[in-house]
C-alpha cells in the first residue's frame, strides 16, 4: 500500500495518531489566527487613541461615547 493510503485509512478505522495530527495541526492554527485578530485588535485601539487625542476635551467625550454605542451594538450588549 502508499503511504497516503496508509497515513489516511485503515480498511478496519481511520488511523487515530494521523487524525489526532490533523486535529492537533488545527487547533493550533486557530489559536494562531485568534492570536493575530487580538493583535489587530490592539493596533486598532492604539490607532483610536492616536485620532482621539488630536481632538479637544469636548470632542473627545463625543468620541468616547460614539465608540461605546458602536462597541455595545457590536457586541449585542443590552
């Protein structure tokens, strides 16, 4: 038999170490992709933060609460 035949089926069960692999290989990708979108999360907050300090004490209340509304709808808070 191939070895791709061998690493994928089994003529009695799919080979356990080989799915245990994939699952393992996949968990952690998604660990890794969940890891950059927190680190564009932060990016995004210092980019805000950068905006909201160009403007004066009035405006950035405004934007205070224009980024909560946002947030909030967003994140379907009640």
């Amino acid at each position: 038999m191939n070895y791709f035949y061998n690493q994928m089926f089994n003529p009695q069960y799919v080979n356990p170490d080989y799915y245990a692999m994939l699952q393992a290989q996949a968990a952690k990708q998604y660990q890794q992709n969940q890891s950059n979108e927190v680190q564009k999360a932060v990016k995004a907050t210092y980019d805000l933060c950068e905006a909201v300090n160009k403007l004066d004490a009035e405006h950035q209340q405004q934007a205070f609460y224009a980024c909560l509304t946002v947030l909030a709808a967003e994140l379907g808070w009640k």
